[in-house]
C-alpha cells in the first residue's frame, strides 16, 4: 500500500508535549475577534448564500451580503466600542473602492487589518502561481498606501490556498497566515524559503459556520461563545492558548442576533478569571511569538 500524501509543512506535534510559555503580563489564555469584512461581485462569482442560489443577477443573497457593508458593520463596531474590544479586520481591498469609510473606520478605532484578498468573489487556490503572486503583492501594498498600516498577516478568501500559497506569503512580505485551524497553539509551518507562523483561525466557532451552514439559533451560538472561553480560561493554566472567533457583518449585523452576541462577549470580558486573558489581535500574537526564544513555538520557526 502506498503511503498517504502528506504535506510537508509541519510535523505532528501533541499539545501535552510542547515548552511552556506566557502571553504578556504572564497571562494564560490570548483572545481575539476576527471580524470578516466582505465584497463580492454583483451578478458573478462565489458567495454566501442565505437562500436558494439563483440564476444571476442573484438578487436576494447579493443584498444581503451588501447589508453586512451598508448596516451590519456600523452595528458590530459599535457593539466593539462599548465593549473596549479591538479587532482583526480581515479585509477584501475591494472595500477600499466600494466602501473606504468602513475601512478607515477600522483604522481609526485602531483595529489591526489583515490582507483577505480583493473580493470573496474568488478563490486564490484555483489562480496560476504568477497570479497569485500578484494578488498578495497588490492587497499589502494597497492597505499599506491607502490606510498606513503594515500588512503582516493573510487569511484566503474561501480559506482556498494552493500548492504554494505558504510559500508566496513567506516570500512577500507576511509574517503569518490564519488559513490552518489545526490547533489552539500558533505554529510553524515550513515554506521554500523560510517558517511563517501560522496563527490559529476558528472553522468552527464562526458565525456563517454555525448559523448559516448548521443553522443553529443567535442563542446557540452564543452559548458556543461562552463555552468555548469559559472552558480555555480552565484549559489555559496547563497550556497557552489562543482563542479565536470569526464573525461576519452580514450575519451577527442582523439586529435580532445582536443581543446574544453582546451577552456572551459581555460574559467574556468580565469573566472573573480574566487576570488570565489577554485581548488581542492576531498580529499581536504573531509579534509575541517571533519575539519567544527558538524552540518555544511547535515546528521549525526562524534562525537566530
């Protein structure tokens, strides 16, 4: 029998085995929001759906992703700002021609904003190398020139990577990707030309996951929320932890699922172990790790 196709770009490694380390200020548990902002091509492409596909121009579900843009944004950022809770904008550059004041938005709560293609219109694993290439260059450098902040880490739209995508990153210029929910530790994944880190994602504490997908109830995913973080606050006095939740405008943005998400992230940060967690950004924890002596972080990180 021939052996499975592995792919190379880490090694197993158990969680009850690995070095010890603290996030700052020795806390336990590093917590982050990841809020998905989004554009898709009107009457083309991929995209999320909240009833039957239809022929395009697909009018019903383009709406309600342009609702996310148009009012569920402004919703959520403000539900952040009453909590003091900054965030990872995983952003599509698309915003940046169809609606910038989200964008500087963002930049001005101090959010920290990660490259998440030009539009979810599109997976990147189905491009040719050199277009792929391109596509990473052209959303570092936009960000970068259009809101002043330096780009250090991607997530792929669709989460859809090719052979190389690793690779390309770790050559342009980014620090980490967020496209390998493997673990609740960040890790090392080896490229061509050098580690980069990758910095844990949630497949399944994730809104469109849960609620559009598994159709579960605001209440429920709610409930996910507090679970998750009340069992890691436990979990993180053996190991450190990462805990990660994705969010979408056009889903949590809808006023009747407001009140539970603001329930449970109002639990989270004023849980009464909270000298154990640090809130975050995805960016933040990337820098902690590159910063953690060789050896620390799972795999084979950088060469001092």
């Amino acid at each position: 029998m021939h052996p499975l196709r592995f792919h190379g770009r880490y090694p197993y490694s158990a969680i009850t085995r690995r070095s010890d380390y603290a996030w700052p200020k020795s806390r336990r548990l590093a917590v982050y929001v990841g809020l998905n902002i989004e554009h898709f091509a009107f009457g083309a492409g991929l995209g999320a759906c909240i009833g039957p596909k239809s022929h395009e121009p697909d009018i019903l579900n383009y709406s309600w992703r342009d609702y996310g843009n148009r009012v569920g944004v402004w919703r959520c950022l403000d539900l952040f700002g009453q909590l003091g809770v900054r965030v990872g904008a995983l952003i599509n550059t698309a915003l940046y021609d169809y609606c910038p004041e989200v964008i500087e938005a963002c930049v001005k709560r101090g959010d920290e904003l990660i490259g998440h293609g030009h539009t979810n219109s599109e997976r990147q694993g189905e491009m040719t190398e050199m277009l792929e290439k391109a596509l990473l260059n052209y959303c570092r450098e936009r960000i970068e020139n259009q809101s002043g902040q330096k780009v250090q880490g991607w997530l792929s739209p669709w989460i859809s990577e090719s052979f190389v995508t690793p690779d390309l990153l770790q050559e342009n210029g980014y620090s980490f990707v967020m496209d390998w929910p493997a673990d609740d530790q960040p890790f090392w994944l080896k490229t061509r030309s050098g580690p980069i880190l990758s910095v844990p994602y949630p497949a399944e504490l994730n809104d469109s996951a849960s609620i559009i997908h598994r159709e579960n109830t605001p209440q429920q995913f709610a409930d996910m929320i507090v679970d998750q973080f009340d069992e890691m606050v436990e979990q993180c006095a053996a190991q450190p932890l990462v805990m990660t939740l994705s969010l979408h405008p056009f889903v949590v943005g809808q006023p009747f699922r407001l009140p539970s998400l603001r329930k449970a992230l109002k639990h989270c940060t004023e849980h009464a172990k909270r000298e154990r967690v640090w809130w975050t950004t995805p960016g933040q924890v990337a820098d902690h790790c590159y910063a953690l002596p060789p050896g620390t972080i799972p795999g084979e990180g950088p060469q001092r």
